[in-house]
C-alpha cells in the first residue's frame, strides 16, 4: 500500500513538472524568447522584449515566468543582467518543438529567389540549402556532437586535414546549430562555421556577390563540396 501511495505521488509530482513546463512554454511572447536564446547567447531583457515585440514591462513577466520554470537562467554581471537557456536539454527541447510544430502545419511559402535559398551569407558563415547538407553530412559522419555544440575528435581531425584552421582558444562559441530560416533545418554556425566558409572561399568554390547576401557556388566547387562535404 505505502509504495501505491509513493509511485501515485510520483506520478502526480510529474505530471505537475510536465503541466509547468509545458505552461511555461504556452505563450507566443515567450517562445519567441526562446527561439532567440536559440543563438546560444546571453540576452538582455531589452533585447528580448524587442525580439518577441512586446513592452520592457510585458518582457519582465514573462521572463519571471520562464526562469521559474527553469527554462532560462538569468546571469548578473556588473550592473547589467543577461538571460540564457538554461542547458542543451531545454535547447533540445526547443529544437523538438520547433520540428514537431512545423510538421502540423503548412509552412509558409517563402518570397526569397531560389539563389539566396541555395546559398547566402549567415552573419559570417554559410547558410541555404548547400549549407545543411554539408551539415547533414558532418553531422551522419560523426564530425559534429549530437546538438552541433562543438566539433568531435574526428571532425577537428577533418577540418585540419582538409586545411581549415581553427583556434585553439576561440573568442566566441566554437561551434554552434544555427536554424536556417529558408529550410527550416540547421546549417553550421560558430567559429567553426566562419572558418568553413573562409575555406570555401578562399579555394573559389564559392563566390559573394557585391553587395548582397547571395553566395554562388562555382562549378568547381560543386564538385569539391559533393566529394569532401556531402558524398
């Protein structure tokens, strides 16, 4: 009867951790939040308010909420304050929603020209289509960690053999899943994203276009990305 009464209480201790989360999560404002805090960086509540489109004020609340609920930490330096996910596990978390989300609905059509949709800059790495299957790629080849948060034994060794430098002592995060907006996957962000993309760049197999986002692929480097990327 006493172990019942335990595994009932459990059960019940659960379901309530499950209905708070999930509580946590129903706002639109606050998943916008989270979506920001996606990138893996400390916010602040300025930021985030501009970023789900809603007042200082509004922001606070909703912030409250998501630290009580554990899905972001709020980190003190100085005078000022930063929020972040609270661990790879929320970001997970995210990541699933996101996926599971947009498989209930019709995805938007997208106005953007099939060349940026193929490949554009992202900040100061790849992005578009050519972009996640090379992410794909490394990802089933085992160059990259399960949630794409640094480069694996055998992906640094990848990257020095094929001549990407990489530092030892990153000034900002090594590596990093960054949701393409066109395909709705991940390409690959970080420093090891920029430094993929100065190599591409500088063997010629991409090229930017001035003054614009889009990148082409040249035909050389059609054939190089397919035999040391996505083969």
């Amino acid at each position: 009867m006493l172990k019942t009464r335990q595994l009932t209480a459990d059960n019940t201790a659960l379901e309530q951790a499950v209905a708070a989360v999930a509580a946590a999560m129903s706002d639109p404002s606050r998943v916008k939040m989270l979506c920001a805090l996606m990138d893996g960086r400390a916010w602040t509540a300025t930021e985030l308010s501009a970023a789900a489109d809603v007042a200082p004020s509004t922001a606070s609340g909703h912030l409250t909420r998501l630290v009580d609920g554990k899905l972001i930490t709020c980190l003190s330096q100085g005078r000022h304050r930063y929020y972040r996910l609270a661990g790879h596990d929320v970001a997970e978390l995210v990541e699933q929603m996101m996926g599971l989300s947009w498989s209930r609905i019709t995805p938007p059509e997208t106005t953007a020209p099939k060349t940026m949709r193929e490949a554009r800059t992202c900040y100061d790495h790849l992005a578009g289509s050519v972009a996640v299957e090379i992410y794909e790629f490394m990802q089933a080849d085992g160059w990259l960690e399960p949630d794409g948060s640094s480069l694996t034994p055998r992906g640094r060794e990848a990257f020095l053999r094929a001549g990407i430098s990489l530092s030892d002592k990153p000034r900002r995060k090594a590596c990093c899943a960054c949701l393409d907006w066109s395909e709705r996957r991940f390409h690959l962000g970080g420093e090891a994203g920029a430094a993929l993309f100065i190599h591409l760049e500088s063997k010629g197999w991409i090229q930017r276009v001035a003054g614009f986002r889009e990148v082409v692929v040249t035909a050389s480097g059609r054939v190089a990305i397919v035999r040391h990327f996505t083969g």
